[in-house]
C-alpha cells in the first residue's frame, strides 16, 4: 500500500478505528501513547484531518512545536522527524541504528530539513522512537 489510511474525514481516528487498521500493532501504537504519558508528558497528540494529503495524520507537539508526525498505514504507523543540521552532534552520539545515523547525516539531496522516519511495527521500534522523541524536546530546550 502506497498511502497511509485513515482516509474518511468522517471517521475520527479513535481508538476502536485505529485497532482496526492496526490489528495486532494496536498494542504498540497502545504503547506508544504511554510512553509520550510518561516520558514526555508535555507532548500532546492532535488528529487532524488534511485535505491536501486526504487522510488523518496525529501531529505531537509542545505547545507550538512539533516533535513528530504519525501516520497510520496497514498494520503498522510510521513516525516521521524533522531535524536541522543542528541535531547533527545529537543525532551521531545517539543510540540509534546506524543506519538510520548515516541516512541523517549523509542526506542524498542538500535541505534545510531533513526527514528521519520509523516504521512502527512492534513495541521494540519505540526505542528509536523514544531517543528522537528525546533529541527533539533537546533541541527545543
């Protein structure tokens, strides 16, 4: 599938709607939820629904910043990070993958954001998620 879910601007994205696209991830999107309670409890989850890309998307932010967007696609919700050049030094001495540490700092084309996306499949790719998520609230420190 090429394009996220959650394609009806009827059909708010709770929780009852999100177990059905996700199926046995919903524990992990479950999970999710309960870290942003715990570890960032600043962080506030909005759906909303925008026309241009038709579907919902779950924007996380600290007051007016956003930390992180999440989109959900079938049986599995990515997580998608935007960073500056500035998070180059946090990004390198992270815990990440190193892979995902090579896309950040060697991007294929030169622009001033550049995107660092994780497939959410199970609870274990929360931890890239939690140290973005923790880079990010860093950053806006």
């Amino acid at each position: 599938m090429n394009h996220p879910l959650l394609n009806d601007p009827s059909e708010f994205p709770a929780d009852d709607v999100l177990a059905r696209y996700l199926g046995s991830c919903f524990s992990s999107w479950t999970a999710f939820m309960k870290l942003l309670g715990e570890h960032f409890p600043q962080a506030k989850p909005e759906w909303r629904y925008y026309k241009d890309g038709k579907s919902w998307l779950c924007k996380v932010a600290v007051k007016k910043d956003t930390l992180c967007w999440v989109s959900i696609w079938d049986r599995f919700f990515k997580t998608g990070f935007y960073f500056t050049a500035k998070a180059e030094e946090l990004i390198k001495d992270s815990a990440l993958d190193p892979a995902l540490k090579h896309s950040f700092l060697h991007p294929s084309e030169k622009a001033k954001l550049r995107p660092i996306t994780i497939y959410v499949r199970r609870k274990t790719d929360l931890a890239a998620v939690k140290e973005l998520l923790a880079i990010k609230v860093k950053l806006k420190k």
